[in-house]
C-alpha cells in the first residue's frame, strides 16, 4: 500500500444548504486532527455524537464521527468522517479547523485516486464512481454498477491471462529452436489468436453500448426542407421545443434538445432543410447541419412521403442512417414502404416507436440493462489497438516469431491501460481531475 504523507480533507456533500452536511478527511493525521477537534475517537465504524469546536475550544457545531482505520477505508488509509448540520458557512469553518490542525484541502477526486493507489479499486472502477455520480439514466446507474463490481475489469483481466499464456508458449519456441518440434507451426497458435481477436470484439461491442449508457447518444434529424424534421424533434422530446411552419427553410439555425429512449440518454438534433440556396443565413444553417451530421451516432434522414423527388441522404457517412418517410396521415403510403426504413407520422404520433426501437438498434442496444457497464472513449481506444495488435500477429504466424512476440506484448500493454496496472500520471491526472471535489 503506497501511504501519502500529507492529510487531505474536503466536503463531500454538494453546495447548498441542506439538513446534513460532510467533510472529509484521509491520511496518516486524520485521526489525530479528529481528536483535536472532537476530544476522544469513537470506536472504529460507530457512528458517535460528540461536539465540533475550533482549537480554542468554542463549539461550532454537535454532530456524528465516524472512524475508519487503515486499510480497511475507501482509500486504504486512515478516513473520517465528520456528518454535520448542512449549512455553507459552517461547513466552511470546520473546515478551515481541519485545514489550521494539519490537513490540506483534497484535489477534485484525490480522494478515489488514493484508493486506486493502494489498491482498494482498479482504473475502471474509479471511473465508474464517477459514472454512477453522473448518470443521467437508470440504466446508466445500472451500467455505472456493473463497472464498479468489475463488469469491464474481470473480462480485460481475463482477456490478458489468455495473452499471458500464449506469451509464454511463444517465448519458448524463440528460447529453444533446438527442438526438432516446431511450436510457432502448431495450428492452435492461430486459432487462439481468432478466438482473442473474437472475444475482444465482443467486449468492443459492450463497451460502445457502455459509452452511449453513460454520455448519451447523438441522432441527427437530417432531409430537404419542409420534410417535418422540426415536427419530428417536437414529436420525440413531447413538447414545442421547435417552431412548425409551412414554410420551407423556417429552421435556420442547430437546435438541440434532450431526451431518454430505451434508458438510453440521447441529445437529439434539428437542423436546416439541405438544398441548394443563396440566401447567406441558409447557406449557414446548412453548414451547421454538416456539422451536426459529423458529429452524430445515428442519422435520421426524413423526407415527406408525398414529395416524388426522392431525395437521398449525402454519401460518404461513417454512421448508421435511419431512413424516415415523414406525413404518412396524407396519403396511402404502401409504396413509399418500398425506400423508407421507417413510416411514421410526426403530427400525430404513427410509427414513432417503431423509431425508437429502430434507433436503439442502429446504436447495437437490444437491452440496455442486460449486460452493458459504462465505459469511456479510451476504453475504446485500449480495446481497438488490442485488435489491431491481433490481427498483425495472425501475420507472423509461423516465420516471425519475434515480432509475434512484440504483438502480443502491445496487445497486453493495451489491455493493462484499462485496469490500469500500465498507466502513465498524466492519464490519471486527466481522469481524477474530472471527479468532484470530495470524492
């Protein structure tokens, strides 16, 4: 366990006035700081009445401690708690004791990263402390849970013995070529690394669940003017956040709005009917909506099932597109069905769950609380260098077995960035220095 040598203390309870509040405090002095203030320690994990007072003895406050000694705390070290009334000010003064009898006020999420230092959690389980602050849904608190309990940990854990293993039996075919058996030759050498390469595009696919589970997805409302798309973003988020007019073009401008589908917390975008134009304000707005479009996990692309022009979406995206026959109230649709993914109705409601579920689908969510936990970008990242590393080593099999070597060596430095056994400081700090202060 790496002990700090300063005493750190913060409150960890949000700003505002409220009925409790909390501060504190983790290291060696912190036990030593609570007696200062408190007179006598209670027993370990009871929680005891006693009175706050500043180190000339006046009482500022009567509330509960609560002492837990090292190792078996949150960090690894000594933490107490001080549970207060929950007023700023005063939570402010006793604070200013703890600092003025030895402590230091905590960096935004000092307080996780001591326990990821000594061991108490891994890299992504302090991630997902964060996430489950943070979510916005109650399938992201699901996600944010499984993470904690090692939903991503315990599969990257896995995922690196089986590389381990395979090291090993390639290290030794380099160590003794003298064998007249060719160990680089034996087919189960290709096929475990299919099966690593298999599994880890698996856990890729979770993981990108994950991300939307825990910062939301993007769709982009896209098509020709006057197709319905502002009638569209009303009909989804349930109330006018857009103006409706006749008028082709009334949507000059990105507006974006909030809104939940499936669990899943999504920021949906209305932008600018795409069509040649001359008027300056549009030409903007379109180039908004390329913007909106690049930028998107899922596009939706609405035309009105009653014009013939038979406009299609812009080549080239890199994301799903929905197909959406809009105005289906106006006419017999059947053959529209024929180029439409979709037929809805945004004036009044037809096919907007079929929608729904067709979005969920496009983002490879079937059930967001099945399996899923959170997960962030360089998870991502970590998971495709992996597969990357993978799929170079399928190459090298049989004749190069030093640099089949290398790419397994990569693939395990990918996967223990994850988990953080292989991390660098300026990763941590960019990680830590998201949390809020206190935790």
């Amino acid at each position: 366990m790496k002990t700090q040598s300063d005493t750190i203390c913060a409150i960890a309870t949000p700003p505002g006035t409220g009925g409790i509040g909390i501060i504190r405090i983790s290291g060696s002095q912190a036990q030593a700081i609570t007696v200062s203030l408190c007179g006598t320690l209670p027993q370990p994990r009871r929680a005891s009445l006693r009175n706050f007072h500043d180190l000339e003895g006046e009482v500022l406050d009567r509330g509960l401690v609560l002492v837990f000694p090292a190792p078996n705390s949150f960090t690894g070290e000594n933490v107490v708690e001080l549970h207060t009334h929950g007023g700023q000010v005063l939570l402010q003064l006793l604070l200013q004791q703890v600092c003025v009898a030895g402590a230091r006020l905590a960096r935004p999420g000092e307080f996780t990263e001591r326990a990821f230092l000594n061991g108490k959690l891994d890299l992504t389980q302090a991630e997902a402390i964060a996430d489950l602050i943070h979510a916005g849904s109650a399938a992201a608190v699901r996600a944010a849970n499984r993470s904690l309990e090692g939903g991503l940990s315990k599969p990257v854990s896995a995922l690196q013995q089986r590389l381990i293993e395979l090291r090993i039996w390639v290290e030794a075919a380099l160590d003794f070529p003298e064998e007249e058996i060719d160990f680089l030759a034996d087919q189960r050498i290709s096929e475990r690394l299919q099966e690593l390469r298999r599994q880890t595009e698996e856990l890729l696919v979770i993981a990108q669940t994950g991300i939307h589970l825990t910062q939301g997805a993007r769709l982009a409302i896209i098509g020709p003017p006057n197709a319905g798309k502002s009638s569209l973003l009303n009909a989804l988020v349930k109330h006018d956040a857009a103006i409706v007019t006749d008028i082709p073009g009334t949507t000059r401008d990105v507006l974006r709005e909030q809104l939940e589908i499936g669990g899943v917390p999504m920021e949906v975008v209305d932008t600018a009917g795409l069509r040649n134009s001359t008027d300056p304000v549009e030409l903007e707005g379109i180039r908004r909506a390329h913007i909106a479009l690049d930028s998107a996990d899922v596009v939706l692309w609405l035309t009105d099932v009653t014009d013939s022009s038979n406009s299609q979406p812009p080549k080239g995206l890199k994301v799903p597109i929905i197909t959406v026959g809009n105005k289906s109230d106006l006419l017999n649709v059947s053959e529209s069905r024929l180029s439409h993914q979709i037929i809805i109705s945004a004036k009044n409601g037809i096919g907007l769950e079929a929608l729904e579920q067709a979005i969920l689908k496009a983002l490879k969510i079937n059930n967001a609380d099945s399996q899923a936990f959170s997960a962030r970008p360089r998870h991502l990242a970590a998971l495709q260098q992996v597969i990357e590393h993978l799929n170079t080593a399928v190459g090298h099999v049989p004749q190069a077995g030093e640099l089949l070597a290398e790419e397994l060596l990569g693939a395990q430095y990918a996967l223990s960035e994850i988990t953080g056994e292989y991390h660098n400081d300026d990763l941590l700090g960019a990680i830590f220095s998201s949390f809020c202060i206190g935790k």
